[in-house]
C-alpha cells in the first residue's frame, strides 16, 4: 500500500504562490488537504505559511511530498521549469501522482507534457481557469479541465475544492487549452472594443460616467466593458487582475492555434495589434484597460 493511503489526509502542493496560487492553496487548507507550497517571492510563501501551509524550497522537494500537484505559473516556459528543470518537481513525483496544469499555454503544449508524464507514471490534467483573482480567493473558479479517467479519479476533490465548476471537455489533452484560448479571444477582443468604444465617446465630448450608465444598460454592453471600463473612469492603471502584456501573450496562443491550421481570425488579430501596439509604447505592465492610451487626441479621466 503507497505511503500516501496511510495518511489521514490528501497531501496537495502548489506551485505559484502569486494572487491566484494563494487563493487556491488557501481554499485547499480550509478543505482539509495538507497543502505544500512553492515560489521564488520570499513573501509569498510568508503568506502562505501563516495561513496553514508547508513551505518547500524547491518544486522537487514539494513533488516528493505530494499525490496532486496544481501549477499555478503564468506560462508554458514556467510550467516547463518548475517541473522539469533544475530541482523539478517531475523528477520526485511519484507514479499515480497528478499534475494539474493551469497556466493558459499552447493546446499542442498540453498535449506534448501529458505524454511526457505519462513516460513517469504521472497523470496530468490539462485545466485552465477562469474566474481570476476573485475567483481563486473564493473557491469559485472554473475550470477547463481534460485528461483521463483515472487521473481525474485522482484528483476530482482537489478540483472540487477551488471551483464551483469542474468542465470535464474530453479525454485527450489540449482540449481544456483550446477552450481557453476561445474564451481568451473573446475577452482580448471585447477588451479591445470597450476601450476603442469610451475612445470614441471621449474624442467626441460624451461625458464618460453617463456612457459608461448609458451603454451598461443597452445591447451594447459586455462582460469586458462593466468590469474593466470602470478602471478608465477612475484612471486606475495599476493591474487591479490583468496586466495588458497578458492579452499580448494570450492572443499571440491563439493567432498560433490558428495559424497551424490556417484559419483566419481577422477580430483576434486586430486586438493582437492593439495590445501589442500597447506594450511597445510602454504600458504592458499597467492594467489591460491602458490599450486606450494608444488614441490620439483624447483626454483621459484622472489626466
């Protein structure tokens, strides 16, 4: 019998303590798992540990702890790296662990680190989130998840625990992956919309707050423009959920998705330019609202 059945409790690392990660391990202590974490940021795993966590210096040493690892990290480059690089938690999992991949990445990269764990034993399920920082924090993310069975069985309390719910989208990696990156095009988009939209009501002297009333009540309205318009309004460019070089990255995976199969996105690939123009400029680091900045000659609220 593994060493794990004789635990009281399901032992689960994080790796990736940022906004996202601590909302999740947190949600994971406060179910009962024995939580384990992992990051580079020194005050991050503070943080995590004065909420009831294990702290371990390295992703190896947190994977000879775990049955369930979460990998919370912005890409696929780091997804790579805190398994597979020096002091990789790869290299200590054990066979009949699981890997639950969360960072927004290539479907063909999915697909690609589920043969690759598959080669030590290891499950992996492919599961992207949406919900953001809210969401983590209250245990109610979505997630895009696909893989096997048998490392869903694994893992399905661990997922339960910090979402509301659980997409099972097939069997084959990459299928959680592609969901992402059509639900991050839609987002990217209508992001691009919403702030060349209040552009426009700028450059021609709407006062923006009535606009803003006016068109969250109207069937022009978005998801994107009731959450993000309001950062405009108050001239908060500070990321208060996503930096703008996340749509850059983002809808850079999806224009490749597309391109490897010759499919054109015409929306996609002109809110690509904008958000790229945006970054160029200076701004990837602020809010994702500051794509606005790019319109000549108007005059922001808060300038």
């Amino acid at each position: 019998m593994s060493h794990w059945r004789n635990k009281m409790r399901k032992s689960v690392g994080v790796i990736g303590l940022g906004a996202m990660g601590q909302g999740v391990a947190r949600n994971l202590i406060q179910a009962g798992f024995e939580v384990y974490g992992c990051d580079v940021r020194e005050e991050s795993v503070a943080a995590f540990v004065a909420s009831g966590g294990k702290a371990c210096v390295t992703p190896a040493a947190l994977g000879a702890q775990c049955e369930v690892v979460v990998v919370l990290v912005v890409n696929a480059e780091q997804t790579d790296k805190v398994l597979f690089g020096d002091a990789g938690a790869a290299q200590k999992l054990r066979p009949g662990s699981v890997v639950v991949a969360a960072a927004t990445a290539a479907p063909a990269y999915a697909i690609a680190l589920g043969k690759r764990l598959a080669e030590l034993g290891v499950g992996l399920i492919d599961s992207p989130v949406s919900g953001g920082v809210i969401g983590a924090a209250n245990g109610t993310l979505s997630l895009l998840t696909s893989g096997p069975d048998t490392a869903y069985e694994a893992c399905s309390d661990v997922l339960e625990a910090i979402s509301s719910k659980v997409y099972r989208l097939g069997a084959a990696h990459g299928l959680g992956s592609k969901v992402k990156l059509i639900n991050q095009l839609l987002v990217g988009v209508q992001c691009a919309a919403a702030a060349e939209a209040m552009a426009l009501g700028l450059r021609e002297g709407v006062d923006p707050d009535q606009l803003y009333e006016v068109i969250t009540h109207s069937a022009g309205n978005s998801w994107a423009f009731t959450d993000r318009v309001p950062h405009i309004l108050q001239g908060q460019y500070t990321p208060a959920q996503t930096a703008l070089d996340i749509f850059v990255k983002d809808l850079g995976l999806v224009l490749e998705a597309a391109r490897a199969s010759k499919f054109l996105l015409p929306l996609a690939s002109t809110a690509y330019q904008m958000f790229a123009t945006a970054s160029a400029a200076g701004f990837g680091q602020e809010d994702d609202t500051a794509v606005i900045k790019t319109f000549p000659g108007i005059t922001l609220p808060g300038a």
